[in-house]
C-alpha cells in the first residue's frame, strides 16, 4: 500500500524558516518524480515544486523561487521541503504527491499525502 | 496554462448526475487529470488523460475532452461524493489546477 505522510508544520513568525517532511512507504522512492502542492486555507490548489526520481533536477513557482529548496533522501525514502523567509501568504496545507509513471519528469498525480499545515503569522 | 471550471458551487441530489467544465487557455492534447478533495482527508486522484481511471476509482466517475474543453460527469450521486473537485492539467510547467467545483448537498 502507497503511503505519503506529511510531517513538520506549524506556527512560524513572518521571515522565519521550517523544513517539511513526506515519509514514504509501498513503492519504489527513488523511480519516481514527487512534488509539493499547497492550499491556502478556503482558496484552490497551487504547485509549488518537483524533483525528480534522481535528483538532478528541481523546478519551483514563481511565487516561492529563490526561499523554498525540495530534495529527498534516498536512504529514508523521504522527501523534503525547506522553507525560508516565510510570508503570511505562505500559510496553508502543504501535500506531497507522487506521480503515477517511473522516471517521468512531468506526469499526472496517482497518490497524495493527507497534508501539514504551515501557518505563518506573528 | 489558465484552468477555468465552471460551475464554481452546485447543489445536487442524491442519485442525480453532475457534469463540471474545465477550460484550458491554450491545448493541452490530453493531460488532463480530475482530483476529489474533501476537509481533512488526502486528495484523491480520480482521472488522468482525460478520460482514464486512476485505479480503484468507481467507474460512476467518467471524464471526456481533448485540446481546451474537458468534462467531468459523476454519476448517481452518493452521499461521499459530496466533495471539492479540481481539474489540472500536467502539460507543463508550472502545473496548474483550475479554481475548484464544490458539490453541495440540495
């Protein structure tokens, strides 16, 4: 069974930092491109970031370019979210996602994690 | 890529059928996927290629579209249907959802 579960959210000040984390289990971690995607609260969906099955590639929003950093660890099956100079319009559920094809750069989502919540507020 | 769904909100009944419309500002072939989300639960990915089930999903879900226009119909309506659904297309990057349906109780 596909498991993806989000850990590492909280309250932050404006400006501050965090790290989220998605622990994986009931597939193969390291042939398959994973990526982040948040909601605000009471707004849609927004991507925010992929890396690829191998690492060596990463691509971001406009929106969190330059602050956010993705990357995964191929030894905890995990994937990784590290967030800095945080803004109030950072404030949201974050989900990790996996996609359906090994070894795919872009393709549709088959599993999502249940998500951590980020609130950046003073 | 700009996703335009419409409705935003509809209210149906039990056991009735639902249609939901995504619009694509420029062709996107098919690489289309449908998502369900509901409060406090993980999205669940209902449709990819436009058309196609993802796995374990009951085939009440039906999509249909190519280019820019998309559809997402569900049939019989149930109870645990009643959720948030969001098209998204995976064309290119950025990937990009559309503004979200929610499926109301009448």
């Amino acid at each position: 069974e596909v498991r993806l579960v989000e850990s590492g959210g909280v309250v932050v000040q404006p400006g501050g930092s965090l790290r989220l984390s998605c622990a994986t289990s009931g597939f193969t971690f390291d042939d398959y491109t994973m990526h982040w995607v948040r909601q605000a609260p009471g707004k849609g969906l927004e991507w925010v970031s992929f890396i690829t099955w191998d690492g060596d590639a990463t691509f971001y929003a406009d929106s969190v370019k330059g602050r956010f950093a993705i990357s995964r660890d191929i030894s905890k099956n995990s994937l990784y979210l590290e967030m800095n100079s945080l803004t109030i319009e950072d404030t949201a559920f974050y989900y990790c996602a996996k996609v359906r094809v090994q070894m795919t750069t872009i393709d549709a989502f088959d599993f999502w994690g249940q998500g951590t919540l980020v609130t950046v507020s003073s | 890529i700009q996703l335009t769904q419409s409705p935003s909100s509809l209210s149906a009944s039990v056991g009735d059928r639902v249609t939901i419309t995504c619009r694509a500002s420029q062709g996107i072939k098919n690489y289309l996927a449908w998502l369900q989300l509901k409060p406090g639960k993980a999205p669940k990915s209902l449709i990819y290629a436009a058309s196609i089930l993802q796995s374990g999903v009951p085939s009440k879900f039906s999509g249909s579209g190519s280019g820019t226009e998309f559809t997402l119909t569900i049939d019989s309506l149930q109870p645990e249907d009643f959720a948030t659904y969001y098209c998204q297309q995976y064309n290119s990057y950025p990937l990009t959802f559309g503004g979200g349906t929610k499926v109301e109780i009448k």
